[in-house]
C-alpha cells in the first residue's frame, strides 16, 4: 500500500476525447491501445474489488478518463465490492429476497440526499421509493431478458457510452469503477458470467503485457 501520507495525485487534466485519444495511445502505446469508451467484457463474479473514489485518497476518475493508460498507485485503493453499500443491498434484495426499506437502502439514500440535497436524482422519500421501483424493474428485465448489450460502433471500435464503468490493473485484473452499482448487483445476485462494461483507465503494466486483449473478447 502507498504510504498514506504521500499526496494524493489528481487524476489528469481531460484534453483529448474520442477518436483524438484513440489516436494518441496508438500513437504511444501501439496498434493494441486502448479507446475511449471502448466496451469490453467482464465476469462479474470476477469482479471482487472496488475502486474508492475519494478525492482525499484516489484520483477521482470518471467516465471522461476512459481509455487512458496512467501508471502509479491508484490500483491499490480498493476495498472488497460487495461492501459497497448500493451493491450489498441489490444482493438482499435479489439474492436473498430481503425488502428495500430491510436492507437499509431508504436510510442510507435519505442520508445522502441530507447531506447533498439531490443524490442519484432523488430529492424526496417519494423519489427513493420510485427510484428503487426502478431498479426492480430493471432486475425484472435482465432476469427475462438477459444483461442488454448498449454497444454501439464508431470510428470502428466497439464502445459503450454508458453502462458499468470497470478499470484494469497492474496485473491485468479487474477493478469495479463505482458506476453502475446497481447493475453490477443484479449480475452477481443473478450469477451472470458476462456482461459488457465500459473500460475506465488502465494501469500501463498491464497494458505492457497485453492484458486488455483477454477483455475485448470473449471470456475463457
């Protein structure tokens, strides 16, 4: 672990977006680099850490970042995913058949909303309510229909502008960007094996040794 003490480094300066990115990183990394946006795939159950997005201790990288390859330690700032609070009650909910208002989901969101005045767009308990009708909803179609596949291609790359939101690490491993919790708690309490993500920042090792190419196709 990095010694805590260090300053935090922020997470880069966004200058170039889209295919001028992608032009860049071939230009640096080779015909293998990375796209902005770019859909990979992942195996959910795979997916056992979460990046901790604090600006008092990790860049804060966002949907912006995706495609960039940055060095250093972010890596390391992980905890376990299914700590993740929005996570944890998906797996109540769907796995164990546990209420929304029992998994302490309501409390939690009406802390944010306290604290921020508007979170996840709810400003109102009527809001949280209908905002988790929502996700029912959508477990209800991923169950009957399978995990949508939102991928469009431009530029002739597969990218995925929204979606779970998923780096890679130092070691060719797989980190949970903490976006699309609710999803990626649906594909866990579900079982799912894969899923398309959208890739958010890889660290340059694993880009050295080739890791991304085993997330551009099909999981083995």
């Amino acid at each position: 672990m990095s010694d805590a003490s260090a300053p935090v480094p922020k997470a880069p300066l966004v200058l170039l977006r889209g295919p001028l990115r992608d032009l860049l990183n071939r230009v640096m990394q080779g015909h293998g680099a990375p796209r902005a946006q770019e859909r990979i795939w992942i195996d959910p159950r795979a997916l056992g850490r979460v990046y901790t997005r604090n600006a008092a201790q990790t860049p804060d990288f966002k949907r912006r970042h995706s495609g960039m390859v940055i060095g250093g330690d972010w890596d390391r700032q992980t905890e376990p995913v299914d700590q993740s609070w929005k996570i944890a009650a998906c797996l109540s909910r769907f796995r164990d058949g546990v209420s929304w208002k029992d998994t302490g989901i309501y409390d939690r969101m009406a802390q944010m909303i306290a604290q921020r005045g508007l979170f996840d767009s709810c400003a109102t308990h009527a809001d949280i309510i209908a905002r988790y009708e929502q996700i029912d909803a959508l477990y209800s179609d991923i169950l009957e229909n399978g995990f949508r596949d939102q991928t469009i291609r431009a530029f002739g790359t597969a990218r995925l502008p929204e979606g779970v939101f998923v780096h890679i690490d130092r070691h060719g491993d797989p980190i949970f960007g903490a976006i699309g919790n609710h999803r990626v708690g649906i594909a866990r309490a579900l079982g799912l094996s894969r899923i398309p993500a959208q890739l958010g920042v890889i660290h340059s090792k694993a880009l050295a040794h080739g890791a991304l190419d085993r997330f551009r196709g099909h999981i083995t």
